[in-house]
C-alpha cells in the first residue's frame, strides 16, 4: 500500500516539497480507521500531488472515508496542494481561523478552534482534541488523540532540521509557551510535518524550550557588554553554528529580541539593543 502504516488508525505520507533544508520533505497524516482526516495537503509538484491522490484513493478502497483536509498552518510547504487536492478529492478544506484570513484564495469550510474534539467513526471512535499552538505561526495547530496519546505537531519540532521562528510570522515568547503545553500532554508518540515519528515527546519539546531559553542567555550575556545592533551580536549569539546559516539565525535573533522587548528585558535605541536596568 501506498503510504507508511504508523498505527491501526493512523497511515502517513512523506512528499517532496519547498521546505526549509536538510528537510526535503513534508509528511501528510491520514487520521482514522474508517472516517479519515488527512492532515497537510502539503506538495505543490504534479508528480507528487499524483502520488498523494492516489494514496488517497487507496485508503477509499480499502473501505475508509475522507471527510476533510485539515491544514496545520499557512506556510507553503504545508498547503502547496491543498487547493488542487480538494478540488481533485472533493474534500473541504479545515483551518484555524488566522490560517485562513492567510489564505484568502482556499475556500475554507470551518475554522478550527482551541479546545473542540473532532470525533472521527470507527471500530475505535477516535477523539481528536484540537491545540492552537501559535508561535511559528498565527494559526498553526496541533490535533491530540486522547486514548492513544498520539499528537500531530506541523512545525513545533521536527526530526529532521529544525524549526524557524521568523518576525512578523513568528512569535518566540508564544512558541516556547505553547512547546511547555505540548510537554504537559505527556504523549506517547508525536507525529511532525518533518522526520520521523517521536516516541516520548515530552523530553523533546523541554529539550526545545531548553535551548531557545539557553541562546536568550547568550544575548542577555552579549548585551552586558553594552549595546549592541543584530549585526554586532549575531557573532557573539551564534558563535557556535557555520557561518552559512548566520542568515537564517538572524531571523531566530531577532526573533528572541522582539520577545526580550516585549518583556521588557532590553530597550531599543537607534538600532541598538541594550539591557533595560530600569
């Protein structure tokens, strides 16, 4: 069969996408052993889509019913099918609303919500409780199976690469609070856009939570020597990474100076960044 069989319930794909490197991949996730949400109608390439539809397609034959694509976030390695593929399927498209007012091309037919339980029929009635876990994105969520305590998480981590926090997009003080609620679920398995299954998740999401707390330190210790712009501390914060991904880091810098703004930890002025000893 076309696909990976994760669990009784759960059949997952991996398809080529634009996504962030060493990550060439998104997975997609069919939820359920008779009705089906498929989550991440992720590719954009014609081959790819083929490839998706008829997995889809498979999972029909063998008695299973679609009922909907369910979308994590807005980023375009998560929904460059999601169009073609409802219409090609015949399936609404699901979303959180700050996913949606993202996408105002897709026809979205319901706006998912935190906390509300998509139950799915089967010879196990499976209960997926719907997370909105902001931080990589406005509107990104994750779906939490109570029995099985399986939990579908887009871009909070991944297995392969890791996960970028962009300004704007992005919210940093957000991501390491809604990684702590990912934590507290105690989950026995965790299912990312990007890699393999996580089995014990928990330490995973603290190990996260761990590390963006420890490069914050970084910039807190930089700053003591007085102020300084993105420039001037992206070498002294990230003195520990190649040079070739300075850029992409420069993002997550910035990304955990808005946050020190935010919390009043440091001040802005003229360009340059210092500690706030108010």
């Amino acid at each position: 069969m076309l696909g990976e069989r994760i669990s009784e319930d759960i059949v997952g794909l991996a398809a080529r996408t634009p996504t962030l490197p060493p990550a060439t991949h998104t997975n997609s996730y069919a939820l359920g052993s008779r009705e089906v949400l498929l989550v991440e109608p992720a590719t954009p390439y014609e081959d790819e889509r083929a490839q998706w539809v008829a997995w889809v397609r498979g999972l029909v034959a063998q008695g299973r019913t679609p009922l909907a694509l369910v979308l994590t976030h807005h980023h375009a390695d998560h929904v460059g099918g999601a169009d073609f593929l409802a219409r090609e399927l015949e399936l609404p498209i699901w979303a959180h609303e700050a996913t949606a007012a993202r996408l105002p091309e897709l026809a979205v037919a319901r706006r998912l919500r935190d906390g509300e339980t998509l139950l799915l029929d089967g010879p196990r009635i499976q209960q997926w409780r719907v997370l909105h876990t902001p931080g990589h994105a406005p509107g990104h969520v994750c779906l939490f199976e109570t029995q099985s305590k399986t939990v579908i998480v887009g871009d909070m981590v991944a297995s392969v690469g890791t996960i970028l926090i962009e300004p704007g997009d992005g919210d940093m003080r957000e991501y390491l609070a809604q990684l702590q609620r990912l934590a507290d679920l105690d989950a026995s398995t965790a299912l990312p856009a990007h890699g393999a299954p996580i089995h014990g998740p928990s330490a995973l999401f603290r190990h996260y939570v761990t590390h963006r707390l420890m490069r914050e330190g970084k910039v807190l210790a930089a700053l003591e020597r007085g102020p300084l712009d993105v420039e001037a501390l992206l070498p002294l914060v990230y003195d520990d990474t190649p040079q070739s991904i300075w850029p992409l880091a420069r993002l997550s810098l910035l990304a955990h100076l808005d946050k020190l703004l935010a919390e009043g930890r440091v001040v802005l002025h003229d360009a340059a960044y210092a500690l706030n000893d108010d």
